[in-house]
C-alpha cells in the first residue's frame, strides 16, 4: 500500500505547517551591522549512507553559533503526517514510505518560509535531484552566506552503511528505508551540477566556506576532514590552513585536494576530487575484510526481517561477500 492510499487534504497539510511553524521559528535572526538581516545557511551534502546527520547532530551542531538556525527536517516531522494513525502499528520501512510524499511537502513549505523570511537554515542532502541545484543557485538564496560540508565516500561504503543503518532501525523501531544500489548512483549523477552550484553560491557572500571529506572503512570510518576554502572575497574560492580531527594542523601543501576559485581559476573544482574519493578502489587488506564482515554480518540480520527487506539483498549482499573474498 503507497502513501496515496493515506491522501490528505491541502487544508490539513496547512494545519500541520502553521503547527510547526509556531514552534521551530522561535529563534532570533543574524542582523548585520547595518541593521539589515544576515542569514546563514549550514549543508551537510553526501549520497545516502555517507553520515550527514550525524556528522550534523554529533559534530556540527555542537559548535557554539548554530542555536539560532532552523532544521528543515527532523524525524519526528514524518509522524505528523495527518493519516499516521492509520499506519502507525505498521513496520518503520513502510511507515517511512507512507511519509515520503508528506515530508517532500512539509519541508518545502519550510524552506519557502524560512528564506523568506530570512532565518538562518540547517539543511541536508542526499543529492537526490538535479532541481536542487537550481534552488542553491537561485535568488531566493542570493543573500544567505553558506557553510557548505560535502562528504565523500566510496560507493560500497555507503551502500552497506545503509543496508546497517536499515536494520538497525527495524530492530529499534525508528523510520528508515533500505537504499538500493541504484538510488546511491543516480545521486552521484546528480552531484556535478549540484556541487558545482554549491561553489557558485559559496562565491556570492563574503565568508562563506566549502569543506570537503573522505569517508569509508578501517581509519576513514570516523571521517577525515581533507581540504577547507572560503569565500574572503565575492567571487572566489580561497584554499586555508586547517586543524584535523587529530589536532594537526594541515598546511596547503599538505592539502591533496583543493577548492579554488578565481578571475584565474574559473572551472568548478569540487567534483573532481568528490567524485575521485567515491570511484577509489577498497585495496588495503583490512579495509577488505570490514566490507566482507559488513555484509556477512547482514545476513543473520536478513533472516530475521525477512518480510521486510528487498528481493535482491541476498543477492546483493552475496556479491558483497564473493567481491571481497577475492
């Protein structure tokens, strides 16, 4: 059964906005020296599995600054759904189908207030879509100075990170969905535009900043932050000096991968060291074996929730083994 067999009607969608507008825009907007309104955007951007909400919630978030932003999304928005009672008893992954089209809706609402409005913004994003793109580098966004954090990962990396986290939310009885192969890849095909956006926008207010890292298995799985830019004049990208999750300061020369734009560096640079981190090869022994136990380990997984996970997984986490036994 989809989510069009729990329709709700514009007047309740309506209902359900002005409910949690009343609440999360409780907050005090940037005001600029001017006496003119300053607002800021936070982006976590990464394919699906790459750890954007936690990176947000258990890194990001806890930086002193962000009291005042606005969360276009938050789980418990997908339980306001005005049908939800009618599904409420049924398995997290169906229930978070059921809320697909809702949560799409809401947080469009969301966004449109929020910008218009010009509250600060906390924003995540799976790369689901090319039309983002036109939305980061539209109008409705031209005054906001961004604080942008790509993350990229290896391809298989991701893909059993949420095959994990799908299981995971079965057994606690959170909302998720598993996330076939496909998806992740149409998301790597939407990214060029939309990271090439990113920098464009990133490029239009005066201290903006684009931070990119690598995630994946063995010494990457808590994520190693590689190259950082900011905007410290309209219309360029300026590489800095970083410290690292280990203290260490890390010089541009030490910087492999570099976001810069200028009058002399006019191409977009940023999708060609991300899609450079998602193409690597998983080639140390260590890392093999991580990915060989991650899928292994599904499989008891499997067989308990058997009613509930997609047809191809077995088959899927099979090749996962044999791929990694080699």
């Amino acid at each position: 059964m989809t989510d069009t067999h729990y329709a709700y009607t514009p007047k309740e969608l309506d209902a359900v906005f002005e409910a949690v507008v009343n609440t999360i825009f409780d907050v005090p907007k940037d005001i600029a020296d001017d006496g003119q309104p300053a607002p800021k955007i936070l982006v976590v951007a990464g394919v699906q599995g790459s750890g954007k909400t936690y990176m947000l919630n258990n890194t990001l978030l806890k930086i002193p600054g962000y009291g005042n932003y606005v969360h276009l999304y938050q789980e418990y928005f997908r339980e306001l759904h005005p049908r939800y009672a009618e599904f409420a008893d049924q398995d997290v992954t169906r229930r978070y189908k059921h809320t697909e089209t809702f949560i799409w809706e809401l947080c469009s609402r969301i966004f449109a207030y929020a910008h218009s409005n010009t509250f600060n913004i906390v924003m995540e994003t799976a790369l689901d879509t090319k039309a983002f793109a036109t939305v980061i580098s539209g109008q409705a966004l031209a005054a906001y100075q961004f604080d942008v954090h790509l993350i990229g990962c290896k391809k298989d990396f991701v893909h059993l990170s949420t095959i994990r986290r799908a299981f995971n939310a079965l057994e606690a009885g959170t909302l998720e969905r598993f996330v076939d192969i496909a998806t992740i890849e149409t998301s790597i095909e939407n990214a060029e535009v939309i990271l090439n956006a990113f920098e464009e926008a990133c490029m239009r207010v005066s201290g903006s900043t684009i931070t990119l890292y690598e995630r994946g298995f063995g010494e990457l799985k808590d994520r190693k932050k590689i190259c950082s830019s900011r905007c410290d004049r309209v219309d360029s990208l300026t590489p800095y000096v970083f410290t690292n999750e280990q203290g260490t300061e890390i010089t541009l020369q030490e910087q492999v991968h570099r976001i810069e734009r200028s009058e002399a560096l006019p191409t977009p640079c940023s999708f060609a060291s991300f899609i450079a981190l998602i193409q690597a090869p998983v080639s140390g022994a260590e890392d093999r074996l991580e990915a060989w136990q991650e899928a292994y380990t599904a499989l008891p997984r499997m067989r308990r929730f058997w009613q509930h996970v997609p047809p191809r997984l077995p088959e899927t986490l099979w090749s996962y083994i044999k791929k990694y036994s080699e």
